[in-house]
C-alpha cells in the first residue's frame, strides 16, 4: 500500500519556537478529534477560542462558519468559553444552538471547560502546521489566521512515494521498499540530532529503534529528505 509523505524544505521548520503535543477533544455530540492527529492527514488546524458572551465573536462567527465550509483543506476548530465568567462552564445546549444560528456545521466545536485556548481574551485564533506541528499564528484577526492556515496548507510538499515506506512497527521505525543503502538521522523539533547511520537493507526492509523517544513529532531524514514521523 502506498503512503503519503510530508516533505519539505527542513529550514522551515526551525523559523518556529513552539510546537503542539497530541490534545484530544469531544464535542456534544460524543465525537472527539486529537490535534496531533488531524495534522497527521495534512490538514493545517485552526483553532478559533470564542465567547458566547463576546459580541464581536457573535459579529464575526458567521462568516468564520462560511470560510469553515469553503475551505475544506483546513480543519476549523471552536473552542467554546464565556469571556466575562471566568467560573462559569458553557452548555451543550448554547454549544449546539450556536452552531446551527452561525452555520458551524463544518467546524469541531466543543466545549472548552478547561479554556485551554483562551488566553486573555476571545475571539483568539490559534493555526498548526500539519509538516512541523508548530504553532504559525497566535493572534486575534481572523483574516491573518485564515492566511496563515491557507499558507500552510500550500507550504507543503506532498510525494507519493512508490519506493520506500516509513512505518512504525512495534518499538521500531521500519523502511520498507528499500533498494540500496540509504544515509538516515532522526532529529527532533528543535533540530538536535537524536540518532543517525545508514541503512543497509536486508530484504527490502531496515528497523530504526524507537524505544527510547517519546510520544511526540519526529524528522527522519531519508538521503536529506525530511519525513514527518508522529509516534503515539
């Protein structure tokens, strides 16, 4: 079976300090979506933290639910939370009202009783990388985060690959379909090398040892080529 890797230029991944662990969410509907996850696809992340008691969030929802439904290539979160009530926690039943009075359909909206995404004000507008998992915008205009997702999402470089496969395989990266050795290093997103060698394959195949990473958004760089390696 074919696999869709990521690759992309590995100078631009270092332009970013900050970059996003696995956080999982459930809506009202029971369904959850994991951010480390959605990224996985190649979809960049928007994640838009509005206040039911915000009027420029009710202002603005509106057309953020339509750019939502005209751009299928990013994924759009709502992070739902009240601006001026700091205790209080919003309901499924404003939850799923606002998303039928703004037309929300599109956008995973939960609940966000923690308010993870609040920081000090609302509305507020988070976009993740899908190639790096970095943070790319932190801010409060929509149409800044709107560019910077649709950025992302021309900024990567996706390749069929017939040849080799990068898989993970119990505690052990696996290239599979390999046709000669290959020079690899397996760096983190800071850019430090972790380890490195050449792959000699046996059979086809090569195993690179995982056991001592943790969960997280790894580089493997296959002959300077840089695959995006997302362990659980």
């Amino acid at each position: 079976m074919k696999t869709q890797m990521k690759t992309f230029y590995l100078s631009v991944f270092m332009l970013f300090s900050s970059y996003v662990y696995s956080q999982s969410y459930t809506d009202c509907s029971g369904s959850s979506e994991d951010l480390m996850a959605v990224l996985a696809t190649g979809k960049p992340v928007l994640i838009a933290s509005k206040g039911f008691d915000c009027s420029i969030c009710v202002n603005q929802a509106p057309s953020v639910g339509q750019w939502a439904t005209n751009n299928p290539q990013v994924r759009v979160w709502g992070a739902m939370t009240f601006t001026y009530n700091p205790g209080g926690t919003p309901t499924c039943s404003q939850t799923n009202t606002w998303i039928s009075t703004h037309g929300w359909q599109d956008i995973f909206t939960f609940v966000d009783a923690s308010r993870d995404f609040f920081a000090s004000g609302t509305p507020r507008y988070y976009v993740y990388d899908p190639a790096t998992g970095q943070e790319v915008y932190n801010g409060f205009s929509f149409t800044l985060a709107s560019q910077a997702a649709l950025s992302a999402v021309s900024g990567i470089s996706l390749e069929e690959e017939v040849g080799t496969t990068v898989s993970i395989h119990d505690n052990n990266i696996l290239l599979s379909n390999l046709s000669r050795p290959t020079n690899w290093k397996l760096l983190d997103l800071t850019g430090k090398t972790l380890s490195n060698g050449i792959a000699e394959p046996i059979e086809g195949s090569f195993e690179i040892s995982k056991s001592s990473l943790n969960s997280g958004i790894y580089l493997l760089l296959l002959d300077g080529i840089a695959h995006k390696l997302i362990l659980p």
